[in-house]
C-alpha cells in the first residue's frame, strides 16, 4: 500500500466537500439518470453521469 494514502484521502475528500459547498448541481436539462452498470475491468456506469454548476449565492 501506498504511505501516503491517508493524506491523498483526506485532500480527496477535503477537495469533494468544497465543490458541493460552492456550487449548486443540477441535472443537464433532457437527460435522465441512467444508473445501469456495465462489466469492464471492473463495474462502470454505461452513460456516465453529466452534471451543470452553478456558483451559489451567498
């Protein structure tokens, strides 16, 4: 395992709550959620998901 996994995780996640505290997400206008899976190397999304931002207001 990598020694600095921990750290890299904390960054990660630090960086995570940042984008959903600053921006609003949405749905792109039209398109569904598509949940359904396909089988690569490991499970992936068959349409990956599409997301528009919005700054908030403060």
């Amino acid at each position: 395992m990598c020694p600095g996994l921990g750290l890299a995780m904390l960054h990660l996640e630090y960086f995570v709550a940042n984008l959903v505290r600053e921006f609003e997400w949405k749905a792109v206008e039209g398109e569904e959620v598509d949940l359904s899976e396909k089988l690569e190397f490991t499970v992936a999304m068959k349409c990956p998901l599409r997301a528009r931002t919005f700054p908030r207001k403060e």
